[in-house]
C-alpha cells in the first residue's frame, strides 16, 4: 500500500515551511519517526518524521520548497518495508510523539497573539487599529507578517523585514512590497536622500575586507538569522535597563545536592536552572508587570495570568529558548524533568515550534560555563530575562569575621517602557530573598 506522508499541523499561526533539507532518497527504507525532512519555519527549524515505514518511493519536498500543512512531503510502500521496524528510541533521536504534540498544545494557552479589535467596535475602526498595531509593530521591528519565502527575499536583499510596509490583507508583507523597498533605496541612494524606513546599521554596506586582509565567507545557519533577526528586533524595539544583583546560594546548594538523586530516580536533574525556574514563576505571580507585555498601539498593558518560563539553550546550532507552560503550577521535579527534556529535544532538533512560543519571561542561565555578569536581551514581547552567571566562594562579612559564602550573581533586563528601576530591584531582590529563603515561596509565591 502507497501511504501519503503529508506535513502534520505544526503550531499556531505557521501554516507553512521552507524545505531546508531531505533526509531520505527515493529507495531508502524508513522507519516509523524517522525524520524525512528538515523544515524551517518563522520560529524554528526541526525535524518531520515519517508515520509509516516502509520504502520510500516518491519524495515531493525538495530544498528550498516552501510547503503546506497537508502538502505531501513522500509516498511510503508500506508493503515494500520488509525489515522496517519502529525507530529504536534513543537520546539522539527520540522523537516527538503526536500525543505529546497534542498535550503541549492542550496545555498551551498560546502565544500572545498582536491586539485585534475590541468587542463591538465598528469594522472600519477594527480595519485602522489593524493597520496601526502592523504599523507600529513595524516600526518597532516587531513580528510582521511574511512568508519565509518573503523574508528570505528581504534577507537576500539585505533589506530588514519589519522596514517593508505590507501591502496584502491585515498588512501582509508580499515580495512585491520589498521589491518596491528596495528600488526605494536604490532610488534613494541615487539621488543622495535617505528613503523612509532605510535599514539601520546592520545592513549598511559592509567595507571591502580584502583591502585589509585575507577573509572567508560562510552562510549563517537558519537558527543564527532567526536569532540576528528577533534580537535585533527587541533591540530597537525595547529600552534596556540591567539590575544586577547577588544570592547567597551556600544553603540551596547543600539542598541541591542533598536532593538531586531524588530527583534524578524521577528522570531530572536538580540544577540551579530548574530551581530558578521555580523561584522565577512566583516571583511572576507577586510583580504581574513581569508578567507582561506591551501594546503600544493600544497604549495597553496585557498582563497575562498564566505563567510560561522560556529557557535560553546553547545548542550546536545555535541559541533555542522552549517555553516551560504553566511553570507556577508545577513542582520542582516537575519542572527539573521538563526542563532536561526540553534542553535535549533542542539539542536534537526534536524541539517543536509551539514549544518555543508562549513564553512570559526567559531564564539564561550562562553559570555553567562561567562569567561573573551579562545583560542579556528581553525575548520581546516579554518585558524581562534573568541572566544567571557563575556562582562563587566569596569572603561575606558577617559583621564580625568574613565567612565563605557561596554566591550567585543575578543579572534583570527589563523593557523601561513597563518596568521603572525601583520595581526591578524589588523584582530581583524578592528573587534572591527567596534563594536563601525558599520558605518565601510557600508565604508569599
Ligand atoms: N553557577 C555555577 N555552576 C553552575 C551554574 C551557575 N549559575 N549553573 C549551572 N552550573 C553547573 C551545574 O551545577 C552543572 O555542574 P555539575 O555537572 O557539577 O552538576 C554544570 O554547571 C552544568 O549544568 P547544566 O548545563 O547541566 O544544567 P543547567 O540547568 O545549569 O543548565 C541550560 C541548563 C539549558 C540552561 C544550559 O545547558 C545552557 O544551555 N546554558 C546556556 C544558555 C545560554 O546560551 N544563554 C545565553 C543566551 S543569550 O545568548
């Protein structure tokens, strides 16, 4: 039997990919999960496994296709699949289980969607307020709507997505809208003035490096251009402050110790990560303007009452932050098993992109790898990340005689626009009280 292997549902509001790579050929025998193609979409590029083994006899996706949910990627001979079993799990290729997809989005509230129109408002206004939330989000380089074909375009152009003025339905960004950018520039360029919108520094041209030296040119990897792209987009969109601040963490590390092969029969690991996670999450509960983002073409502030901690992983492709749902409702086994999980599904592309999205506020935690401070980017449009850097004996004085004290140090971006100084150092101080507290996260969390 010729079985269809079409593109599953992926996530919300990404209803297409770009075909980054094949894995399989025309001939090659598969097995149930085992991955066919690389797809990237706006928020991640990950692996789509087959739902049937067999051989493969036709394969519909070719590099840089861009395809549907419900297009057909391959066709399986099912009955061709002598000796095609059931991928064997392991670490390197344990896949993403359709009931797993299913619960992650049953318990997914979903991502913060950009302000549509308020109940009972008229159509033309509900028609302008859509215009001005793609406007501002625009100009803010906020998340715009594009195909990845489009922003591959603009990319190839040199050209900043969020710059372009879309022309489609709900201000849908089109190619023709970024040829008509770039011929803006061009335009500019010839006659000495500076067109609206031109790009900023990052795509100024670039000199001629070859008068300096000897050079190489290398492609940036898809996670890498996402990364430049929403950082450089919560760059200018958002004024950064950094608080930093210290915890004594002597207590909680004997504790982490003390209880981590507890945590570790129940398929964890208790590190200072997960425990942060926790500390974080009730901290979000006690300051809900952590717990936020703003809508500046409304001049609303959307607090949300659900609690979505994103965690920054280092993987060889590059930095992929998944979302723990519901972080305050969880315990700290929980959230220790999950947060090993996750970690290891973007180490090996089995992250899924409705595990990326969602987030409310984002731990980067850089203390294994050392560094005594950083100021890290708010993960727009949330409006706050802790920066954790490595923790360190330090004499502490304790008003009679200096005492060796374990101590972590604590870096809180924030978005100025929401949050002043003084609620951030209450935010980051109630955030170390309860590392050397925790009994504060049963009285106040
Ligand atoms: N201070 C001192 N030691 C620390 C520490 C800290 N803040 N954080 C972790 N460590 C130690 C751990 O205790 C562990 O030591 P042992 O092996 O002796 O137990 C070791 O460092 C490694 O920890 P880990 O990586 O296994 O676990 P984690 O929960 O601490 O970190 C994760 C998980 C996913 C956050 C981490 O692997 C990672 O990817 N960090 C990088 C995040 C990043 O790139 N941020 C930058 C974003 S902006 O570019």
């Amino acid at each position: 039997m010729i079985v269809e292997i079409k593109l599953p549902e992926i996530s919300e509001n990404v209803d297409s990919g770009d075909v980054v790579k094949v894995l399989v050929s025309t001939g090659d025998t598969v097995a149930v999960d085992q991955p066919l193609i690389e797809l990237e979409t706006e928020k991640a590029v990950f692996e789509v496994p087959s739902t049937a083994a067999g051989v493969v006899s036709e394969i519909r996706a070719n590099v840089g296709d861009t395809i549907k949910v419900g297009d057909v990627i391959a066709r399986i001979d099912t009955e061709a699949a002598r000796g095609a079993t059931k991928a064997a799990p392991s670490a390197e290729k344990k896949p993403v289980t359709a009931p797993e997809k299913k619960a992650a989005q049953e318990r997914a509230p979903g991502p913060p969607q950009p302000a549509a129109s308020g109940e009972g408002e008229n159509e033309d206004n509900a028609e302008s307020l859509r215009e001005a939330v793609v406007a501002v989000a625009q100009e803010q380089g906020a998340a715009v709507p594009a195909s990845p074909t489009v922003r591959r375009l603009a990319r190839e152009l040199g050209i900043e997505i969020h710059r372009v003025r879309g022309s489609g339905a709900g201000g849908r960004i089109t190619s023709d809208d970024v040829h008509a950018f770039a011929k803006s520039i061009i335009a500019g360029a010839r006659s000495g003035a500076a067109p609206a919108g031109a790009p900023v520094s990052g795509t100024r041209a670039l000199p001629d490096f070859s008068r300096f030296g000897a050079f190489e040119r290398t492609p940036m990897s898809k996670v890498r251009q996402i990364t430049a792209q929403s950082m450089a987009a919560a760059w200018h969109a958002v004024p950064h402050v950094t608080q930093h601040d210290e915890a004594d963490i002597t207590a909680l590390e004997a504790a982490r110790k003390r209880y981590a092969p507890r945590v570790e029969a129940e398929g964890g690991k208790l590190t200072m990560t997960s425990i942060l996670v926790k500390v974080c999450a009730s901290a979000l509960r006690r300051f809900p303007d952590f717990n936020a983002s703003v809508d500046v073409a409304k001049s609303e502030i959307i607090h949300k009452q659900y609690v979505n901690i994103g965690i920054a992983v280092d993987t060889d492709r590059g930095l992929l932050v998944p979302v723990i749902r519901d972080a305050d409702r969880k315990n700290m086994t929980l959230l220790s098993v999950e947060v090993n999980e996750l970690a290891e599904k973007a180490r090996n592309k089995h992250i899924m992109p409705d595990q990326l999205e969602g987030g409310c506020f984002t731990i980067s935690n850089l203390g294994g790898i050392g560094g005594v401070g950083f100021t890290p980017i708010v993960y727009w449009p949330e409006v706050a990340i802790l920066g954790v850097s490595r923790a360190s004996m330090k004499p502490v004085y304790d008003g009679a005689d200096f005492e060796p004290r374990l101590i972590l140090p604590l870096s809180l971006s924030y978005d100025h626009r929401l949050i002043d100084g003084a609620a951030a150092a209450r935010f980051l101080r109630w955030v170390c009280e309860a590392i050397e507290n925790p009994i504060l996260l049963s009285l106040e969390g």
